[in-house]
C-alpha cells in the first residue's frame, strides 16, 4: 500500500472519530450543529491560509526562476557581442 493511501486513511478515520465523538455527545443537537459549522469554518479557514501561502510560495519561485532567466539572458547577449565585435577586429 502507498503511503498517500496511508495517509488518507488515516485523516478519513481521525475526521470520521471527530464526528462521531461529536454526534454521540450528550448535548442538544443545534449546539452540536453549532458545534460542527465551527470546526467547518476553521477548517476552510486553515485551508485558505495554507493555499494562500502556497500560492505566496509559488509566486516567489516564479518570480525567481523568471529573473534568473532573464539575467542568463542578458549575459548570453552580451557574450554574443562581445565575440561578434573580438571576431569582426581579428
């Protein structure tokens, strides 16, 4: 078995004990809804944070990659000049 498949079992079965151990608590039902539509809203909110600094961290690798691009650029054209102007006094 893959460790992702692992990994997703294991979060299934933490999720569904969590929802569980709510359901079966000796509260009324519209606290546990309310308790329920919390932990929703913080687990959308964590997942946003986190998508929001992936999305933070692929953006400044992209920028990165493109200034690294464009400074090889440039030193290739100048070594391209520089050559073509060595060749044209020779």
């Amino acid at each position: 078995m893959s460790t992702g498949k692992v990994v997703l079992g294991l979060l299934a079965g933490i999720a569904t004990g969590a929802v569980l151990g709510i359901l079966f608590a000796p509260e009324k039902g519209s606290v546990t809804r309310k308790k329920i539509a919390k932990k929703g809203e913080d687990y959308a909110d964590n997942i946003k944070e986190k998508f929001d600094d992936l999305k933070d961290d692929i953006s400044d690798k992209y920028n990165k990659v493109k200034e690294d691009v464009s400074g090889f650029v440039h030193h290739q054209k100048n070594k391209s000049e520089k050559d073509a102007k060595s060749a044209k006094t020779t």
